[in-house]
C-alpha cells in the first residue's frame, strides 16, 4: 500500500484503514502480533508516533489488544467490529453521498434504483 500524502485522511486513520484491510484479507489473523510501530514507520517511511496512533486509533476500538511488553495483537471480534464499521460508516456514507447527488440531478427514485441494480450485477459478474 502506498500512503497518499497529499489526502485529507490523516496518514494515521490511513494505516489504521490499511491494517483493517488486512484483518478483511485474512492476511491478519486472530491472535496474530501486529506490526509494531517501528515496523509499521519503516514500512511507509512515516514517523513511528504516527504509526502508533494508527495503532492505538485501533486498540481504543477493540480491533487490536495488548500484550504487556510483547505488543498489539487482533482481538477476536476484531473481523466483525471492522465489517460492522465499514457497513454502518463508510458504506453508508459513500450511498448517503451518492444519494444527495441524485436528489440535486433529479434522478427518479427507479431510475437510482435501476442504476443501483445494474452496478449490483456488474460487481457480481452478471
């Protein structure tokens, strides 16, 4: 993943977002030891107090927990709180958004949902 600098996401709620993506992947695990914050700057060439709020953006969200000197790991809930918050938060926002655009072009409550229909179909490959 390459870190957009120029973005309005703070680079910290970006790494957040990127390790929540790999819970989603399943390239992190349950109970799996996460990068540490040194890892995590090295990686993205970020300062580590930033990686660390990533980090802790996280932990204070029950996605990751603490070992007492070993570092953060993912937490058992951790794939569900992360659906649940991609579903309630950002899904919703970006059909909210796209909502609003419709109202201000006028489109027809079955025009938008035919849209939303044909969309729907070309992601699931129909």
């Amino acid at each position: 993943m390459v870190l957009n600098m120029d973005s309005t996401i703070p680079i910290y709620v970006q790494i957040a977002e990127w390790l929540e993506n790999e819970i989603l992947n399943e390239n992190l695990k349950v109970n799996e030891k996460v990068y540490s914050q040194y890892k995590l700057a090295d990686m993205f060439t970020i300062n580590p107090a930033t990686a660390a709020k990533g980090l802790n953006l996280l932990f204070e969200e029950k996605i990751l927990y603490n070992k007492r000197g070993l570092g953060k790991f993912v937490s058992t809930e951790a794939m569900d709180i992360v659906l649940e918050k991609r579903k309630n938060h950002k899904l919703k926002g970006l059909l909210k958004e796209a909502v609003q655009e419709a109202v201000r072009l006028q489109v027809a409550e079955e025009e938008l949902l035919g849209m939303f229909k044909q969309i729907l179909n070309e992601s699931k490959g129909e």
